[in-house]
C-alpha cells in the first residue's frame, strides 16, 4: 500500500540514496577517508629568487642571522656567497611583507686582493654577534647592532683571518702555515643552537666584577694537521679581544673535524673541545688545556661505509641535555651508530646494523629529537637512504622512518613545523613529516619527492626566519624558509619551509591535478568524501537508537495497557518522570562519565526516547482489548502473554514502525546537534563534526562549500524519514488518503 503514496515513495527513495552512500561509501568515495589534500594544493609557497655573478668556485651558500635565538627577531639574516677567486658576495634580509632584501636594502661586496690577501680563498664562516651587557650594572643582556652586525673568519692562502664587512677592516691575521681543507666553528657561533653565545659576568671579588666572553673556536684541518684558535667576540663596535693558538698538532684526519662549545651551566663538564677522525678509527679529543697532546683518544672504528652520515659526525643542537655525537662505526662488517655524551666524555649506547642499515629501539619523547641518515649500499655502491629519529638519549621514535630510493647528500630538520628535508645526489630535494598526531594519524610516514632544484651540485640549507634567528619559540611556520643554491645557474633560491596555508579549498582542480568537488576542509579532507562517510553515522546512530527506543515504549505500553490497574499507574508515572527528564544535562553527565562515543549517544536516546511511543501504543492497546476478537481469544483459553503477542502486538506495530520513522529523525537531528556542541564522538565522521570543525575554525561565512553540505544532508535525511511516516500515516489513517 505504501505504493499507493507518493509522499511515502519520496521518502523511501531519500533513504535509500542515502543507504546506497553508507553502504558503497568505499567505492564512490572519490578519496580515502583519511585522505588530506597534498601540500602542493593546500599551501602557497613563497618564494624568492636572487641572481650572482655567473662563474665557477662557488662555496656554500653562508647563513648569518643578527639575533639567533631571539624571541623578538629584531634583526635580520646576511646571506654570504664566497668564491675560490678571493671574492665575497653578502645581501641583507629581513622580516616584512614586502620584498625582503628591497627592505633589508644593504648589500656588500668584498675582494681580499684589496686588503693585501693572497688566493685561494677558503671558504667563509660567519660569527654570529652574541648577547652582551653594557656594563657590569646592567641586568639585562641584549644583542648589539640589529644590521651591521657579525664578522667574517676565513683563511687567504695560509692566513688567519678575522674580518669586520661592515667597517671593512682585518681585525686580525695570523699564518697559520698550510692551506685548510676545513675550516670549521664552534656551533654556537654559527647560530646553530637554541641557545646564543651569550656574555658572562665574572665575580672576581666583593669589589670587582668583570665581563667575560663569550669565547669563540675555529678550527683549520687538513689530512695531516690542525689548529685551533680561541678569541672572544660579543659586539662589532667591540671588536675582538686577544687570538689565543689554543692548541695544535700534526695527526692525520680523516674527516671533518667537530669543534663544539656547550655553552650551558647546568652541565659544566666539557664545555669546550675538539673531535679529530683519525685513521684506524680513532677519535682524538683535544679541550684545549693541553697543547699537542690529546686529553683523550677513543677506539671507535669510524667507518664512511657501507652505513654512513650525512655529516661526518652528528651534534646535539639543543641545550636541554647534555651533548652528544652520533659516530658511524664499522668492525669486520659488524656496521653500527655509537652515542658518545660529550659531557660525560663517555659511550652512552650503540645500534648494531643490519644490511648496512641502523635498528634503534623504541623512544618515550620526542622533545629533543635527533634525525640519522643512514645509507643503503649494495655491491659497495650507496643506493637509497632510511632517515630515523631518535630521542636526545638515543632511543628511537617509531612516529617517524623516512625511506628514500636515492641517496641523500644532506637533510635538515624544520622542527616547529614538523618537517625533515633532505636533498639527494641528484639534486632532488625530498620532505617527510616528522609526527604523527593524534588529530592526523594517517600522515605518510616516508620521504617524498618535493622538486628538483636544477642541478645534482645544489646545496640545500634552513636558515630560519628573516626575523634574524634559526630557532625561536615565536617562530610562525610561516616565516621559517629554506633555501638552495644551485651553481649551474649562480642563484639562490629561498622557498618557505611549508608555506602559508589557503585554508580550505573550494570546489576545483588543482596543481597535483586532484579535483576537489565539494572542495576540502582546512586540514585539506575532501568535503565529499567525508559527506558520504557521514552518511554512515547519522542512518546508525538514527536506526539503532530508534530500534530500541521503539522496542522498549512498544512493550511497556503494550504491559501497560492491556494489564491497566496499578501495573498501569506505576508504569505510566515512570513514563511522566522520563518525559520531564532533561535530555541536554544527562547528555553532559553520561559523556563526562563514559567519554565520547557513538555508542553513548545511541543509548542516550533509546533511555529517553521511549515514553512518547509508550503513551500511544498503550492508549491503542486499551481501545484494542476491549474489542471481541480479543474476548473471543481469552474465552478460548489464549494467555495473556499470546494474547498480547498475537493479538493485539500486530495492530498497534504500524504505529510503533510510524513513529520509529519520526524518531529517527529526531534521532539524526540529536546526533547531529551533539556532535556539533563537541559532545560527540570526535574520532568518526559526521555531518555534526563537520559542522563543529568550520564553527571552531572561523569559516562558517567564508566557505560555504563546506558549510552546506553537511546541513543540507542533516536536512534532506530527516525529511526523507519524515516523508516515509506521512506515507505510512496515510496508510493507518484511511481519513487521510480521502483529503
């Protein structure tokens, strides 16, 4: 008979749409439904582009920031380009909306042949300037010259130099008497921990106190000698203070050397040292107090191959623990990673390898993280890359595993962003991310291709904010850059590290060719997509809280009705205090005892949706039990279970199924209304989440592809169940088929 009615036809085809959708939900879903739109789609990146003079010799592109570690970012960032010909190309940068360097609007450009210093050039490192005090009295340290700021140190031929830009002047020369392969300083220095080198105040006596520091390493190294010079710098207009040959000697080196100043008072052990690779895997460590002869040698087998790094020696950049070298080792084939405490001048673990790759056990943390490249070799031929991270104490963290099918020549970690980039041999540059969150659990957890950088030479290199520091708490993921220099073409090209977020899409197609037609979320999950998944929620939760709800009023009102007496008024003054019961302060209660799920909101509303079916089944069952069929059943000796069952249960089920379609949606409505106040579940998909999430997110008027889908869903859904109980109404009711 339902054929009969069209508006109960209507009804049902709505549902079964919709059933369709939750049941094929995999199959017609145009994406997973852990699905987020690629960075390439979700993100504008930034990028800028300078231009040098085009001619081979190229070193490394050098970064400077004037305020490492400041909160403020008060300053900016020199970017310095030396070549082998003696010349020294540097721009400024800093933190603005417009053109950087435009801003920053200062440039220099040196040639050590005008200050009287022969060629080659070594490669230039940047000191950072530090944080000072203007005299004894003053409490607070602060950073000098915001712009002008920072020296230059570099070897001409075999010389020693120390060299203000800004003033154009050679602080200080000195022959050191061979040409360095490495020129290396103390990681402080470079800007490159959480911590700036920083002025001390020295307490001499009662009367006295004295400014000290901070002290700055450089290090030039060759395959058979070292030296190690030691001044203080804290300020351009302060200059330096005197150049110490802190220690020297002849010993031959293998790789690049670690000069480390750990610059924290909590672990004052071995504050200051040197680490020289010498052959047969020995590791020499000089702390300067004794000149030429080692403090201490160490047996580790160093070994570049088959498991190497992609630095000769790893280093702990932040102040939190103590620091720690992560050495790769090899002894008869037996490939391992050994943690060395810096401070305790002692080995803290090792990982044994296997296949020329690191196994490393679980990690508790992540908050001092430390990221290992290990290469993959076959038939002694480097072949792909596996990136781990580990915890400060050595530990893994299973979060992360970056697996790479080419071999990466360096990688650097974005940590206030989440992010690890890596650049290959080929010049490829790769990115990773570096969590997974509890909100984003299905984060790709390897390294994918993010674009080629134009040659297999190019160096790829974070350098932070333009605010002048590497690391800061105040650092915006939006203002943390990286850059490249590829020495094919001479430019050098900075590009955010994840740029600024579109915040969600509309409808449309997009750079990774993926076409959006709801468009997506902020988080990048395609709006239709979850749409459909929804659909899944709101019939479940509908149908099963409305099947119990039904089951329950019909049978209490079926006892209710035909028993009448006091099991009637007792039953019936139960249904009067579940009607008067608040549904939204139970709702509040249940949830903060039995946590957020689905589940919960079902049999919230099955306990309080049964007294309006109760008062109408047992209103037809009073009509019903006095009619002759059911005298003729109870005169026949019919119990009064078979005659509630059989007799009268089957007359009142159409109004029971009328009003199940009616709970349902209400019941839709209720979850949708729950889910939208938080008090849902939110670890499923839902039009209420949905609808929660552009409330929380501030796109309720901006984005409206994303806003009236799920409500136009909650909307079509219920009437559609409505409908379909007009339709049976209509059946009941016989009146209502001849208006």
């Amino acid at each position: 008979m339902l054929m009969e009615s069209r508006t109960g036809m209507a009804g049902l085809a709505i549902i079964l749409a919709f059933a369709f959708m939750a049941i094929f939900a995999p199959f017609i879903a145009p994406y997973s439904v852990d699905f987020i739109a690629p960075a390439d789609d979700m993100f504008s990146v930034d990028r800028i582009v300078l231009q040098y003079p085009v001619k081979d010799g190229y070193y490394s592109m050098v970064v400077g920031p004037t305020t490492p570690s400041e909160s403020s970012m008060g300053g900016g960032i020199w970017f310095i380009l030396a070549n082998q010909d003696g010349t020294i190309e540097m721009d400024f940068g800093i933190k603005t909306a417009l053109d950087p360097f435009e801003e920053g609007n200062m440039s220099i450009s040196l040639d050590i042949a005008d200050y009287g210093l022969e060629l080659p050039l070594s490669e230039v490192l940047y000191l950072t300037p530090a944080r000072g005090y203007n005299s004894t009295s003053t409490e607070t340290s602060t950073f000098g010259e915001r712009v002008e700021s920072g020296l230059l140190t570099f070897v001409a031929n075999t010389t020693f130099v120390i060299f203000d830009p800004f003033t154009e002047t050679v602080l200080h020369q000195e022959d050191a008497g061979f040409i360095p392969k490495w020129v290396v300083q103390d990681t402080t220095s470079a800007g490159n921990m959480l911590n700036p080198p920083s002025q001390r105040k020295i307490t001499e006596n009662l009367w006295f106190t004295r400014l000290e520091g901070p002290f700055r390493y450089v290090t030039l190294a060759n395959e058979s000698k070292f030296v190690t010079y030691k001044f203080e710098y804290c300020w351009n207009i302060r200059g330096i203070g005197p150049v110490q040959n802190l220690v020297e000697m002849d010993i031959p080196i293998t790789q690049k050397p670690l000069n480390y100043k750990f610059d924290n008072v909590k672990y004052a052990a071995n504050t200051t040292g040197i680490y020289i690779p010498s052959t047969n895997g020995t590791l020499y460590y000089f702390n300067g107090t004794t000149n030429g002869t080692a403090a201490k040698i160490i047996q580790f087998n160093i070994s570049s191959e088959p498991v190497e790094f992609t630095g000769p020696m790893g280093y702990h950049r932040t102040m939190d623990t103590t620091p720690k070298l992560y050495i790769p080792t090899a002894v008869d084939y037996a490939y391992s990673v050994k943690i060395y405490d810096l401070n305790a001048d002692a080995l803290l673990g090792e990982f044994q390898g296997n296949g020329g790759l690191v196994k490393i056990a679980p990690s508790p943390t992540t908050s001092d993280s430390i990221y290992i490249a290990v290469h993959g070799y076959a038939d002694g031929i480097p072949t792909n890359t596996t990136v781990f991270k580990s915890s400060g104490s050595g530990v893994l963290d299973s979060s992360f595993l970056g697996e790479m099918d080419t071999v990466a020549r360096s990688i650097f970690v974005v940590e206030q962003a989440s992010l690890l980039y890596a650049i290959d041999t080929n010049g490829v540059v790769h990115v990773g991310q570096t969590i997974i969150t509890v909100t984003t659990p299905y984060v790709n957890r390897g390294m994918k291709e993010l674009f080629y950088t134009g040659s297999p030479d190019s160096q790829l290199e974070y350098f932070g904010s333009f605010g002048g520091t590497k690391y800061s708490t105040t650092m915006t993921s939006e203002e943390m850059r990286n850059l490249f220099f590829n020495p094919e073409t001479c430019t050098m090209d900075i590009f955010q590290s994840i740029g600024t977020s579109l915040g969600a899409l509309p409808p449309g197609t997009y750079a990774s060719g993926n076409r959006y037609i709801l468009g997506t979320d902020n988080v990048g999950h395609d709006i239709l997509t979850h749409l459909i998944y929804g659909s899944r929620v709101a019939l479940f939760v509908g149908l099963t809280a409305a099947f119990f709800s039904v089951v329950v009023g019909t049978l209490i009102g079926l006892i209710s009705g035909y028993y009448g007496g006091r099991i009637d008024m007792i039953l019936m003054r139960i249904t009067d205090i579940a009607l008067t019961i608040p549904f939204l302060p139970i709702v509040l209660i249940w949830t903060q005892i039995s946590g957020q799920s689905i589940w919960n909101i079902v049999i919230i509303l099955a306990l309080l949706g049964w007294p309006g079916i109760t008062r109408v089944v047992r209103a037809q069952t009073l009509s019903l039990k006095e009619r002759s069929f059911v005298d003729a059943a109870r005169v026949s000796g019919s119990s009064d279970t078979k005659i509630i069952l059989k007799h009268i249960a089957p007359n009142v089920l159409p109004f029971s199924f009328l009003y199940m379609t009616l709970f349902v949606a209400g019941a839709i409505l209720t979850e949708a209304a729950l889910s939208y106040l938080a008090l849902g579940d939110p670890k499923v998909i839902s039009w209420g989440n949905m609808l929660s999430t552009i409330q929380t997110s501030g796109h309720s008027l901006i984005a409206p592809w994303w806003m009236l889908p799920p409500g136009l869903a909650i909307t079509i859904l219920s009437l559609g169940f409505y409908l379909l109980g007009r339709g049976m109404d209509e059946i009941i009711n016989p009146r209502l088929r001849r208006r």
